[in-house]
C-alpha cells in the first residue's frame, strides 16, 4: 500500500490567486482540542507550538470535513476554480 503523502503527492492543483482555505489563527489560539487537526485525513491543518494553525494546502482533498468540526468557525472554505485532480484514489 502507498503511504497517503506519497499518494497526495500524485495530485495536480490548478493554483488560484487566492487560497480556498482561510484560517483566522486569533481563534484557534483559544481551541484547546484543534479537532481540525485530528479529523483531516490528510493532514492538512498542523496545530503550531503557539496555539495556532498551520495550513498545508496541498494536502487538501477538499472534503470539507474541518469546515464542519471547528467549533469555533474559524475556518472559511472554497472550492478552489481549478480543482483538484486525483491520479490514485
């Protein structure tokens, strides 16, 4: 079995201008759980030693799980323009 960052690694993005992930790391400092970080199964969301959160966008399989798991909203989520297209499912 492939690992799932060699698997990532496979997929093309069409970057846009703007990220489809915006984080307002001000709330994050106040999550103690970060259930972001737990419940993304690619590992898109890295909880830093201050409290905040680091984005890894090119790990994004645009599920939007952590859109739906921050209980503060602090995530803002968009389908990027260009996609993504998986080459290993």
């Amino acid at each position: 079995m492939v690992p799932l960052l060699k698997r990532l690694g496979l997929n093309t993005y069409n970057v846009d201008k703007k990220p489809h992930i915006e984080v307002n790391t001000d709330i994050c400092i106040n999550c103690k759980d970060k259930p972001c970080t737990l419940s993304c199964p690619a590992g898109t969301y890295e909880a830093l030693p201050d409290g905040r959160i680091a984005v890894h966008y090119e790990r994004c399989l645009e599920c939007g799980g952590a859109l739906v798991i921050c209980p503060f909203g602090a995530i803002k989520f968009r389908f990027p323009e260009g996609g993504i297209s998986y080459r290993y499912g």
